[in-house]
C-alpha cells in the first residue's frame, strides 16, 4: 500500500468513526497498519487506533498501540514523532491508574527539544502530568500542571485543550471541597463548547456536562446534577464511550445517594463497577466503593461497610491515592465510634492526621484542614493553596508555606 493510498484508507477509517461506525473503522485502520510500507502513514494510522481505544475505554489496546507507536517514531528518526508517541504513552498509563509512568513519559516529552509541534503538544503533556499527580494526591503539582497546560492553550489559542483543562480544573476543586470553583470550571470548559465546538466531537459536550453534574451534586443541587448527567449518558451511550458511561453511573449513584434511596443507588453502583473493573480505571473503583460504604452506614449495616472500604484500602494502596486513603480513614473512625471499638478508632484517627500532613491538606496560615467541608480556596502563584478568608483577612507578602519549607534545618 503506496502513501497516497495509505492517506484515503485513514481517511475513510475517520469518516467512519466519525459516523459511529467505530467497529468498521477499526477495521480499516488495521488494514493499512497489515499493509502500508509508508512509515508516517503507520504513525498516522497508530494515532487513530490509540484515540478510538482511548474512548471505548480499552485502554491495554490503547497502551500495546503506543508502544508500536514509539518504534515507529523512532524509525522516522523525527523529535516531534517521538514526542507525539511519548505523549501516548503517558496518556495510556495515565488511563490504566500507573501514575508515576505517567509523570516519567510526560517528563521525558517535556526534555525533548523537537520543533514547533512539540512545543505544541507540551499543553498536552501538562495536562496528562496534572491529572498524574491528582490521581496520586500531590495536590500542588497538579495545579501547578494544570495552570501551565492552561498558559500553553491561552498562548497557542487551542480551545479544545483549555476546555480539557477545565474540566481537570474541576474535578481537582471537587476532591479538596471548593465547591463554587469545581461547578465553575466545566461550566467554562460547557461555554467553550457553545462558542467553537461546532466541528468538536460530542465528547467534549458529554465531559463538561458530567462534571457539572458531579459538582452539582455536591452543593445539594440534585435535580441540576440530574439533568447535566443524563445528557452526558446519552451522548456517552450514543458513541459508545465505555469509561464516560461509568463514571454517568456513579454519578447517578451518588445523587440517589444523597437522597438516602440506597436501594436504587445499589444497582447504579453495581453497573459503574462492573465497567470500570472491564476497562481497568482503578481509580474509578475506590469512588464507587467509598459510595457504597456510604449507602451501607446508611443502612447502619457497619460490617458490610467496612468489608468495602477493605476493598477500597488495598486499591488505593496499590496507586498511591492518599486522598483515597484519608476517606477511608474517615469512614472507619465513625464506624468505629459508633462501635465504641476504642483502639480502632484511635488508629485511624492517627492515621488519618498522618494523611493530612502527608498531603498538606491544611491552610498555612489558619492551621486548618482543607478539603473537610465546602470551602472557598484560593492558589498563591506558587500552587499552594489557603482558605480564601485567611489571605482577605491576613493578606500575604509571600507564600508562608514556602517560606517554612525553604527554612534550613539547622535552623529549626
């Protein structure tokens, strides 16, 4: 197969995935990977296959492609090949929860010196760099990232990538509890997609639907957190897109949840299981199970809630989620207080505040945890971030956690 007809042949995949014939289009792809001797066309065509397996959630297909991809790029023997192919990679361990593979690949794209492309797709890398660290709670760096893959979009004009941002932006507002910044950021990321996203795929719409709809459901607005994720459903079941209908469902869960109907939360939560344990998103699976611990102390059936939160301990374990973690520590101090079992519920309250100051969930100038209630917050240029009442009333001359950190110990 000759370059130009290696060209026509993606294109034709495109065509087809685009008018939700995914199956067929895969079939295409394949087809030219078996025979085309055109090497930047195989690049091409590798590209393709790793965004349709990202969306239906197969995501070990998505990495196996990224590795091919890599070789390929290293035939081409061109920087901005091998920094495209090294973003896959991150973003393929991003998806399957191996975050510190993630924050490697992304380092290794961001030391290569390519051409303006690369310079490009460094939005990207931050981007998949912030939702590494969030996924392992280093809550500083992911802003950090966050806000630098918001300078690239802002100075290269890619709204697609600043819609993305914002999406991340607000599911990393939603975890430490700022509540009005989790619901304002997708409602940004909701008004990019009026105003340019006429040619975007519907996925964009979906994204910032959903998490509006999780931001809403934690201010109580149930019916608002209703409708924007029954619209992100229907788009997700409409194009098939495995992972989005997961977390749909969790969401519903949660809503009903917080209505106190267990027993139509169970089944939602049962059906969001079931496809994040198919496509492998683990960190998907400590929400779903930290939400039926909730359902269960509900019930006060404690003994069922604890054999969750084991489940959810040894996978939060396993990916360095201390976020995670320190949920699970919560939980198991109310359950062992109402127990009155003394002993456990001192270990966990240990354990809890070690959580704290491991991921400096506190504001540096009240001493206050972050992230116990709803709470507006605010972020010093330097990603740390202060309960926004403390900096009106104190005001700052400087980041006093970065002041205590650059103390030399000697003179502690």
């Amino acid at each position: 197969m000759g370059q130009d007809q290696t060209k026509q042949q993606i294109e034709k995949g495109l065509h087809l995935y685009q008018s939700n014939q995914t199956e067929k289009a895969l079939q295409v792809w394949m087809r030219v990977l078996e025979k085309s001797a055109d090497p930047a066309g195989r690049f091409r065509v590798l590209g393709c296959l790793i965004t349709a397996h990202a969306e239906m959630g197969r995501y070990k297909d998505m990495l196996k492609f990224a590795v091919v991809q890599i070789d390929t790029a290293r035939e081409l023997e061109d920087p901005d090949y091998l920094t495209e192919s090294y973003l896959n990679l991150a973003r393929s361990n991003e998806k399957l929860c191996e975050f510190q593979k993630t924050i490697s690949y992304c380092k290794t794209c961001l030391n290569m010196q390519g051409t303006t492309v690369s310079l490009q797709l460094n939005g990207q890398v931050s981007l998949s760099m912030g939702n590494a660290f969030l996924g392992l709670s280093i809550f500083q760096k992911a802003l950090e990232c966050f806000e630098k893959a918001l300078r690239y979009a802002h100075n290269n004009d890619d709204k697609m990538l600043e819609c993305r941002v914002c999406c991340s932006l607000g599911n990393f507002y939603a975890q430490i509890k700022d509540y009005e910044k989790a619901l304002f950021f997708p409602c940004k990321a909701a008004e990019l997609v009026n105003d340019y996203g006429k040619g975007w795929s519907l996925k964009y719409r979906a994204m910032s639907q959903y998490h509006m709809a999780v931001a809403y459901q934690k201010l109580g607005r149930l019916a608002d957190a209703m409708d924007c994720c029954e619209e992100s459903m229907k788009i997700a079941l409409q194009h098939g897109d495995r992972p989005l209908q997961a977390l749909c469902l969790l969401c519903f869960a949660d809503i009903h949840r917080s209505r106190k109907d267990v027993q139509t939360a169970f089944p939602r939560y049962d059906s969001s299981m079931s496809i994040m344990t198919e496509i492998g998103n683990r960190l998907g699976l400590i929400q779903v199970l930290l939400g039926v611990t909730k359902c269960w102390m509900i019930k006060k059936e404690l003994d069922k809630a604890l054999e969750s939160i084991e489940k959810a301990q040894e996978l939060a374990e396993g990916l360095g989620n201390k976020l995670g973690l320190l949920k699970l520590h919560c939980l198991c101090e109310r359950i062992y207080r109402s127990k009155g079992q003394q002993r456990e519920l001192r270990d966990h309250v240990v354990k809890f505040h070690e959580c704290v100051e491991e991921m400096e969930l506190y504001c540096g100038m009240c001493g206050e945890s972050i992230g116990e209630k709803n709470n507006q917050l605010q972020a010093l240029p330097c990603s740390h971030f202060f309960h926004l009442k403390c900096l009106q009333t104190n005001g700052t001359r400087g980041c006093p956690n970065c002041r205590r950190l650059s103390v030399k110990p000697g003179y502690v």
